[in-house]
C-alpha cells in the first residue's frame, strides 16, 4: 500500500509553484535553485517508486546544475548501472513534477504504479549527494521528506561530484558479484583510479605539474584528495578552488566558460609550452589547453580528446593482437568540429547522434569500446563485457596490462573530468605528447556557438541527429542559403536540452567567417523566433 496519509502530508509543506511548467531533459530538472522545492519531494518518490520498479535496486539521485550559474540548481536521477534514468521514465518525472496540488500528485502517483505494475511491497533504496551550491542543503532536506514519506532506505554521500555519485550507484548495485565494479565508497573511487594512474606512469619520466582549474566547484575537493594520493608521483596544482566565497561558482572560469568563449580564463596564465584543464561546476566535463611557444593560447576540446585517446586504444587493442576480436568505434553530435570528424573516420567507425550524454552513451555501447566526448569535454570509454573478458583472460603483454589499467583509469558509468583528465596524462606521457603534438593531430575548423533566448524553445524541431531543422517551416532553407555562401560552411539549429535557449553552431574556412555565420544564423533565428527588435543583441547580423 502507498502511505497516502504520510505522503500527502509531507506534500503540503512543498507545494508547487503555480506559474512554473517543470521538465525533466537531458540535465534532469534544471532552473533557479530556489523554486525546486516541490520537485525535490517528488524526486524523492519518483527515486522510491523507480527502485521498487527494478526489484530494490539501489537509484541514485545528484542535486546540481552542473556548468550552469550559481543561483541555479537541478536534479536527475542514476539507474541501477550507473547510467541516466531510462527515457522512458522522464515523462513520468515531468508529470509528477507538474502536478498541480498534493491530491493531484497523489493521483499521478498512483497512476504511475498501476502503469508501470509496480510492486509497493518491495523495498525502495536511494544514495543521493549535492553539489557546493547554495540551495543544495534545504533541496536535500526536500528530497529527504520525500523519501521517508514513502518509507525509502536512504544513504547520504554528502557533498562529492557527479561522476563519483554515478560509481557509488554501480558499485553499491554490483558488490558481491562477478561484475563488482570496486569499492562502493569515496576511497574506493580515488584508489581504483589513483593506482590505474601509478601504473600507468611506472617507468615513464615525470609529467610536468598540471594545472587543474576547478571552476569554484565540488571538483575542486575530490581533485585535493587525488592530489594526496598520487603524492610527487603526479603534480597537480589547483586554481578556482573557493568554495565559500558567494557567487565565484562557474562564474569566468570552469569547462565552459573556455569552450564558450574560446580563451582562458581571466585567473589563469600560463608560460610558453604549459598545459592546463578546467573541470565544470560538477566536474562531469573537463577542457584542455595549453599555451604555445609564443604564449598563444589553444584550446583542447572534447574532439581533441576523442582523437588522441581513440587512436592510442586502437593501438593497443592491436598490439595485444586483439585488433580481430575487438572492435573500436567512436560516437560524436552534430556539434562535432568538421575536422575531427574527417581525422577519425580516416581511421574507425564514427557515428553521430543527437546531442545528450543518453544518445551517446547508448550508441557507444553498440561497440566492442565506444569512445564518445562531446565537443563541450563530457565523455567516457565504454568497455563492453565480452571485450573486458577478453582483455582479462589474453596472453599477457605490455600493451595487455597499459589495456587493463586503461579501463580502471576510466569512470565506465558517466563522463567524470578527473578520471578523464587522468586518461589524457596516461596517453601523453606513453606517446611523449606535448600539447602542441596533441594539437597537431589534426587543425580544427574555426567554430561559434551561440545562444539565442526565446520564448518557447519547443518551437524548434530537428532531425538527423540535430543537424537539420523541420520547424518553424522554412528556417533550415535559410540557413542552407547562408551557409552556402562560405568556403568550408556548416550551421545548425537546435534548442537546448537545459534552458529556454536555442543554440546556433557554425564552422567556416576562417575565424571572421565563422563568427559571421554564426552570428547571421542567430539574427535569423531570433527574428523568426518573434524576438523583440529593441531587446535583439547587437552583434547579430
């Protein structure tokens, strides 16, 4: 039975605000910290319900709005494996978040059970974890009141990152068995990685220090604690790692603050030759660069990750002489610069998908091991069981054992910034890799990205993997007129799956030609989207 009292009770003290159409996309739920009151009661039910779905398995729900401005915040919540909550599930999420009045959640409640033929007597298990965020702590004690209305077993993981939230998740639901994925702890994430990293490094000179910017963010306590583990045999310095001063979180620094705006971040310097990476407010996506010898600054992006990190796999796989057997493959978005795209393929399967770490995710597993980072530097490296069997039980060699702690290195259930910038120290250092050498794997076409606010991103609808629009009729004929006019052209359209914004990327022959696309698409964008003229941003064409 459904505790309807305990329940309708608790949902009172978090009633949902009238004015606002909650949606749970790709991020989960996500807009001002301060209003999520309701939803995180009902996260905290929907966490319940979802667990008893899958027979008690344990659900992980993440307070955070990632990359996204301080007064912000979010949720979503982590299946059994450590994976995103299964699609299907975020329709039931955005009902229960949007019912109007404890009667009517109660009502979606209900239907959600006979729906989906739950069984209420089988227990409800939960960990959930907050980011630094100021309105994390009274959105916990929400979440909370959900859970124990509906009588959940819960464990608290305190404040920590996403991707150690995702570990916690499989690990708890994998201990004890053949697939056990480490230690279900904080420790248990730093050692596996931390000694996979060692490994890695035996025998290799000493990488120069790294210089980890933390974007004011919850990375910045787990990067202090690897820094403690891996002692002088890894240099890491840290900047942007304040996480008591109000309103420094993301704010001109961080992942996305250097891809968006293409340039290092005020805090940072850096002297000819020296490399650098930033994590976002989570430390679920992480971005390179490295200072030329002229001090000139390059950017390092997910593209750049996929190719160096894919083709040093590739030649593992084959000098373990596995290259028959095992099959690597890489996944990217239409957000993809056209370059990368024309290097990797050259070499292995590409595919491309929409944009959303679910789509990748679930394209990557299609292969032996998936490689996919989006553009923006949130990605990972699947391993699918049968190419972990192989690996495990084949004739030792070099390559063989590099292969293994590859896997250990890497964060399998989510894209995870430490693991990941772990992984591309582990690659330069075997491949004696500067930046620089990185970099010239391939030139990156020129490229904007631009935001374009509107009133109701839904207007916009895409096809083949995003790269095309179908509504409003007629703009994507548009476009194709615009980008025809440049050497090396390619635009496209789509809304974000995180904010009432649509994003406009373009990519030209050179620099003034792509922020000319770029911008000429977004004018055409707002106006088509009924943008007021007096408000329209000065730089659109």
């Amino acid at each position: 039975m459904l505790p309807v009292k305990e329940i309708q009770e608790q949902s009172d003290r978090h009633p949902k605000p009238s004015d606002i159409n909650f949606q749970y996309g790709t991020a989960g739920f996500r807009t001002l910290g301060k209003t999520l009151n309701s939803v995180l009661f009902r996260v905290g039910i929907l966490a319940a319900l979802r667990s008893k779905k899958l027979d008690g398995k344990t659900i992980g729900v993440m307070v955070t709005a990632s990359h996204n401005p301080e007064p912000d915040n979010g949720v979503k919540l982590v299946d059994p494996r450590g994976e995103m909550l299964e699609s299907s599930w975020e329709a039931h999420a955005t009902a229960l978040a949007n019912a109007p009045s404890s009667v009517a959640f109660i009502a979606a409640v209900d239907e959600l059970v006979k729906a989906t033929k739950i069984d209420l007597s089988i227990p409800a298990r939960v960990v959930y974890a907050r980011d630094t965020r100021p309105t994390g702590p009274q959105l916990v004690a929400a979440l909370r009141d959900g859970l124990e209305a509906i009588k959940a077993e819960y464990r608290d993981a305190g404040v920590t990152t996403t991707p150690v939230l995702h570990y916690l998740v499989r690990t708890i639901n994998t201990k004890g068995t053949k697939d056990s994925y480490g230690e279900d702890t904080e420790e248990g994430y730093i050692t596996k990685i931390g000694d996979a990293f060692k490994k890695l490094l035996a025998g290799k000179p000493t990488p120069p220090p790294l210089l980890i910017d933390c974007a004011n963010g919850v990375g910045a306590l787990m990067a202090e604690r690897f820094k403690a583990y891996l002692g002088g045999i890894f240099n890491i310095n840290l900047v942007n790692a304040d996480l008591h001063t109000p309103g420094v979180l993301n704010n001109a620094c961080g992942a996305d603050f250097v891809k968006v705006n293409q340039k290092l971040p005020p805090s940072i310097t850096l002297q000819p030759g020296q490399r650098a990476c930033s994590l976002d407010g989570d430390a679920d996506r992480l971005m390179y660069y490295y200072a030329d010898g002229r001090g000139q600054f390059h950017m390092l992006d997910g593209d750049k990750i996929t190719a160096l990190v894919a083709s040093y796999i590739v030649e593992l796989v084959k000098a373990s002489g596995l290259d028959e057997q095992i099959k690597v493959g890489v996944v990217q978005t239409a957000y993809a610069n056209g370059s990368s795209t024309k290097y990797l393929s050259g070499r292995l399967p590409v595919k491309c998908v929409s944009t959303g770490v679910k789509h990748l995710h679930h394209a990557a597993e299609q292969y032996d091991v998936g490689v996919y980072f989006e553009a923006n530097g949130h990605g990972t490296v699947l391993f699918s069981p049968a190419a972990q069997e192989l690996i495990s039980s084949h004739k030792p060699s070099t390559a063989l054992t590099n292969l293994k702690n590859i896997i250990d290195v890497i964060n399998q259930t989510v894209g995870d910034a430490l693991s990941d910038a772990f992984l591309v120290e582990a690659v330069l250092a075997h491949k004696s890799f500067s930046g620089l050498e990185w970099d010239s794997l391939y030139c990156d076409l020129p490229n904007r990205l631009v935001k374009v606010v509107v009133s109701d991103r839904n207007a916009f609808k895409t096809e083949d993997a995003e790269r095309r629009l179908v509504s409003p009729p007629g703009l994507q004929a548009k476009v194709n007129e615009l980008v025809r006019k440049y050497e090396g052209g390619r635009s496209f359209v789509r809304p974000s799956g995180t904010e009432d914004v649509v994003r406009v990327y373009a990519e030209a022959a050179t620099r003034a030609e792509a922020d000319e696309l770029a911008f000429r698409v977004a004018g055409l964008v707002y106006d088509e989207a009924g943008g007021d003229s007096s408000q329209r941003p000065k730089e659109f064409l």
